[in-house]
C-alpha cells in the first residue's frame, strides 16, 4: 500500500479517516517531552483520540537508543497493544524514526501513521520509509525501511517553532530545490525566511514533500534515484560529527546547508555546475546558516569522517552531484585532493 502523504486542512477529520482506515483495537501516541506539551493538546480532544494511550519519549537525538526503543515496546505491551493495535507519532524526526522502528517492529509490525511536528522531520524525515535509532555511537545505524500508513503534514506546528528549527528543516528543501528545478531552487532562495509568511511556507512545503515523495516512490530503498537526496550530506555529516566530537551544537540541517555549498563546489569543478547559482547558494547559506569554522588542521580528519558515510562502497567516498540544478550525478568519486581543494573553498569564501 503507497504511503498517503497528506498537506493537512482539518487534521481533525484526516486523524480520524487514518485511523479509521486500520480500525484499531487500541490506540497509542508516542510523543517527546516538548510534543507532549506543546502538540499532544491540540489532539488530545479530538473523539478520535478518546481512548488514546500517550507514550512520552526525552526530546533530543541522544534519546534515541535502544533503551528508549525497549521502553517504547513495554508501555505498547503493557497497554495492551496487539498486531492490530496502531501508533501515532506526534514529533520531530526523532520521534518518527524510533516510533516508526518501534512500530515495525512490535509483534512483528503494527500500523503507525507519523504527524511531524518539526520542518524538518515534515520535508524529509518522516516521509520515505527510513526508520530506526542511534546505535554504538553511529547515527541511525539500526532500522528498517517502512513506510508509515500515513504522514499528516500540518504547518500550524510551525508556529511554535524557534528560528535555528525553521532554518534547520529549510536545509533539506533547498536541497529538494537543487535536485528539482531552477524554479523551485530560485523561490527557496527569494523566500523571506526572516519574516515568515507561513501560507506560503505551506505552499513550500507540499512542493519540497512532492520532490521527496516522486523520489523514494522511484527507489524507495535507496539503489539508485533516492542517492539525490543524499547532496550535501557526505560533507554535512562530517561537518556535524567534527562538532559533536568538540562539544559544539550544530543542528542536522545547517551541517547539511554548509555541506550543500561544498559539493556544489566539487560539482562545479567536476560536473560543470553553474557557478553563478555555486555564488547565489553560498550568499543565501552565508547569510541564514553563518559559516561552519574549522583549520587546515581538521583536513584529514574531516577526510576520515567522509570515508564512514553509509554509501561508500569499498571504502571509497561516493558523492551525489549536480551538472545543473536538477542534473543528478550519483556515485560521483572524488580524491583526497579535491576533497582537500573544497575545504579551502568553504573556508575562503
Ligand atoms: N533523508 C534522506 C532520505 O530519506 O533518503
């Protein structure tokens, strides 16, 4: 059955016809300490929602282990979930990958349909079918691919969302532009991120989702097409494992906005990527994401990080490029020098 991917008007009544379509015998909502709060009170008092069993979770991506995972399963067990019991995951991408997990998981996979409360998680994380934890230090290292039954996007959760959040989603649909079109990349980039208009944001949003959703529709376990989606993040995640291992928070999607503008500059020394949208890039993430610091000193140890990336093969780095905005190169090799050349890039403009 395709996910059903819906840009919400009355969340009520779209709650409701999802959960309506598995009838459940029991229903449980998994939520962090932040959505609890701030989220779980705009559903709680739908009819729907009557019998509900709330499960809260800690709220930041260390909680997204396997104890958190383990405690997850006991309350569906001793709330009495059975195989036709269902989950709803009201949260950010945290909360959508481990309760997704959870629920693949439980007596062998009960249904869950995922409300992301986050820009981020409503762009990318909770749409595609990747779930899973944390595992011995390394990101997302355990998990399946399943997808939720449905994922209910409502922009009203934005509303109480802090700026660093906003821009932290707002990542992943530039990415989505770049992949795309000049048209959808050049209205990301006109977009007035700093006084949000957020029928507009809604608008933003259904089309970056549409590119995600075509995408993993295509290739939905990553063989091939859905590497796009990877653009910015072979960089990005070294750039966020460097900061976590010096104490330094970064969020996912500054690291991939940082990481963005250093493959676009490997794909205009490698694929003839215009260098006049490399400059309009980088002036846009300059100015929203600040500059990402690090010495010629971290070279090999930012080299070292690119080498753990999920999609190398053989221990050699694989890129996704771009020719064009919307020209895909996936599987794109790049040696020790050109790696080296694009961390003087980054770093000298
Ligand atoms: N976050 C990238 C993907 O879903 O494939």
């Amino acid at each position: 059955m395709k996910q059903e991917i819906i840009i919400s008007r009355d969340l009520q009544a779209e709650l409701t016809a999802a959960i309506g379509r598995v009838g459940p015998d029991r229903l449980f909502v998994l939520a962090d300490t932040t959505t609890a709060e701030l989220c779980w009170p705009v559903v709680s008092g739908f009819p729907c929602m009557a019998e509900a069993q709330l499960i809260t979770i800690g709220a930041t991506d260390e909680a997204k282990t396997l104890d958190t995972l383990a405690a997850v399963w006991t309350a569906l067990g001793e709330g009495g979930a059975t195989r036709h019991s269902m989950l709803v995951n009201l949260g950010g991408g945290m909360v959508t990958d481990l309760g997704g997990f959870a629920a693949s998981t439980f007596k062998r996979g009960i249904a869950f349909v995922n409300i992301p409360t986050t820009l981020l998680a409503m762009v990318d994380a909770s749409v595609g079918g990747k779930t899973g934890i944390n595992f011995r230090g390394l990101k997302n290292e355990i998990g399946v691919f399943n997808e939720a039954q449905t994922v209910i996007l409502d922009t009203h959760f934005l509303r109480t969302l802090d700026r660093q959040n906003l821009c932290s989603g707002y990542a992943e649909m530039l990415k989505h532009g770049l992949i795309s079109n000049e048209e959808n990349l050049l209205e990301l980039l006109r977009f007035d991120i700093e006084h949000l208009d957020y029928e507009a944001l809604k608008a933003l949003v259904a089309k970056s989702v549409s590119i995600k959703e075509r995408i993993v529709t295509e290739d939905p376990h990553e063989h091939g097409l859905r590497k796009a989606l990877n653009l910015g993040h072979t960089v990005g995640h070294a750039f966020e494992s460097l900061a976590m291992a010096e104490n330094r928070t970064v969020l996912h999607g500054y690291a991939v906005a940082w990481g963005l503008v250093c493959e676009l500059y490997l794909s205009a020394t490698r694929c003839g990527f215009p260098s006049e949208r490399l400059h309009q890039v980088a002036q846009f993430v300059r100015e929203t994401y600040g500059i990402f610091t690090f010495t010629c000193k971290e070279y090999d140890r930012l080299y070292e990080l690119m080498t753990h990336d999920k999609k190398n093969t053989a221990g050699v780095i694989n890129f996704t490029l771009l020719g064009a905005v919307g020209d895909i190169r996936i599987n794109q090799q790049a040696g020790k020098d050109d790696i080296f050349e694009m961390l003087d890039y980054y770093r000298e403009n």
